[in-house]
C-alpha cells in the first residue's frame, strides 16, 4: 500500500478518468473525496471504494465557484482531518470554430477547466503548505500542446493555461515539499467519447488519434490513473513543475 494514511481530492471523480484516478488511490490505501458536480454519480463510486474496503466521501462542488470549492474543502478537511493530495480533473469542453464561437462556452470552459484548477489549489495549498507535505496533480491535455482538430480553440487555451499554472504552483509550493505536476493525455476513451458527437464522428476522431500515436492505440482512463499513482507516490518525490505527456507516443504532441 503506498498512500496508507493519505487523504486524497480528485475533482470531477465521479466518471470517467477521474473516477478511475480515484479508485486506483484508494486501493493503494489513500481515503478519496469524490468531488463532482454530479452528486449521484460521486456517491456511487464512493459505494464502490467502500465495497472494497476503502475510505470515501462524496461533495458536490462547482470547481469553478470559489464558495463550492471553499466549503468541500472544509468539508472534507473535517472529515478527514488533512488533505495531502490534489487531482485537479473536472473539466468540461465546448467545440466551436473561433468564427462562432459564443462568448458563453469561452468562458464556461475557461471557468470549469482553468479557474477550477486555481480555486480549488489555492483552497487546499494553506493545509499542505501548513504540513509541509503535498502533492497536486493537474489533468491538461495533449490539446495543451498541440492541436490536431479544428474547433478546439477554449479547450486548448485552457489545457495550455494549466500547463503554466503548474509551474508557477511548483514554484511556490516546492518550499513547502509539495511536488506540483501535471499530466498531458492523448484520446482517452471514456462513457463520455460518445455522448458528445455521433458515433461516426467519435469514431472518426479515434482513428486519426490511433494513427498519430506511435503505439498505434488510444487510451483508457487505467493508463492517466496508473501516471497519476506514480506521481503522488514516493517514487516521484523529487519531480516537480512537469509535464507527463500519456499519449501513446503522440509526436505531433511535443
Ligand atoms: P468526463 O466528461 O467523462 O468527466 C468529467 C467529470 O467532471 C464528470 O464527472 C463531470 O460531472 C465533472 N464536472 C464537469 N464540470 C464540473 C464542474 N464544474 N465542477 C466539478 N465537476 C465537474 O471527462 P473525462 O474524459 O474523464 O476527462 C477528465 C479530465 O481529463 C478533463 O479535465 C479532460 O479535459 C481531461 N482529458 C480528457 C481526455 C479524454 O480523451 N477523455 C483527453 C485529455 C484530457
């Protein structure tokens, strides 16, 4: 067990490749908070932590609504008594080309998938800073460092701004012995690949993915899950201010 004693946040953990960070930390011993947006969702994988054996909490929280974001984490601070770990997940994405693009899902995404990062850093930093111990891990994309497809413009800004958000954390917090990183995934398959295009479309996008990746395959949530243990572990305690590309090789991402 390699995060015995720990108290772990994942944001957006209740599907997809948040949820799969979240139940990975817990089987190696860390208590989770699940803290999504979707409370039925969050308390359903809480269920499945404690079905296992584990320890969870589920919060509703709007990462991009600083009061929310303020009151899950005293919330979970009471509960727990201290958080050492920060997954930084929520994020939504809104497809447009910068031609018509509404001014609303420019800012719904900037709010969600940038500002959501700061608020909830900047709520749990002061506990970590206080132990002096934390580690903060926040999800980009491979959309941060390139782009493949048109109409990603909110969601590349955004993924690119947490990139720099990372460093600048790192650099303030690495005083304090907290490791701040970031992981970069390529096409991660998830309930919700589906559910925003047509099937045709979801598939399309897969295929260009595949062939742009050395490996010659797209990703599950499993694989961010496995970067995201190895970065909160011990086996990473002095890497910091990083950016994990988990792409399948993805050369056009660099
Ligand atoms: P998903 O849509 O399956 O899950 C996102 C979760 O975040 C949901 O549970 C949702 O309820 C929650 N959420 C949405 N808005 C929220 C808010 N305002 N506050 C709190 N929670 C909120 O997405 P996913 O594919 O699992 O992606 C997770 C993260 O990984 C995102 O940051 C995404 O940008 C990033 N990412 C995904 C891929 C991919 O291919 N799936 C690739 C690169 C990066």
């Amino acid at each position: 067990m390699r995060l015995e004693n720990r108290v772990a946040i994942v944001t957006g953990a209740g599907q997809g490749i948040g949820k799969a960070i979240a139940l990975k930390l817990a089987s190696e011993g860390a208590s989770i908070v699940i803290s999504d947006v979707n409370l039925e969702t969050a308390q359903r994988v809480v269920d499945e932590i404690k079905s296992k054996g584990g320890k969870g909490l589920a919060l509703k929280a709007d990462v991009s609504k600083k009061e929310e974001v303020q009151k899950m984490v005293k919330d979970a601070l009471e509960y727990f008594k201290a958080i050492h770990i920060l997954i930084n997940n929520a994020g939504i994405v809104k497809y447009a080309p910068i031609t018509e693009m509404k001014e609303a899902d420019w800012d719904a995404v900037l709010d969600v998938d940038l500002k959501g990062v700061f608020l909830c850093t900047q709520a749990v930093l002061p506990h970590m800073m206080a132990q002096k111990w934390g580690k903060i891990v926040n999800i980009s994309s491979a959309t941060g460092i390139g782009c493949l497809s048109e109409g990603q413009a909110t969601y590349a800004a955004a993924k690119t701004g947490i990139i720099q958000f990372t460093k600048a954390t790192a650099l303030e917090a690495g005083p304090y012995g907290i490791n701040v990183n970031c992981i970069a995934p390529g096409m991660i398959i998830t309930d919700a690949t589906y559910s925003r295009d047509s099937r045709e479309v979801a598939e399309a996008r897969i295929e260009l993915r595949k062939k742009a990746a050395a490996l010659r395959r797209v990703g599950y949530p499993e694989d961010i899950a496995k970067a995201a243990l190895f970065l909160v572990s011990e086996d990473a305690s002095f890497i910091s201010a990083q950016v994990l590309a988990v792409n399948g090789g993805r050369m056009d991402r660099m």
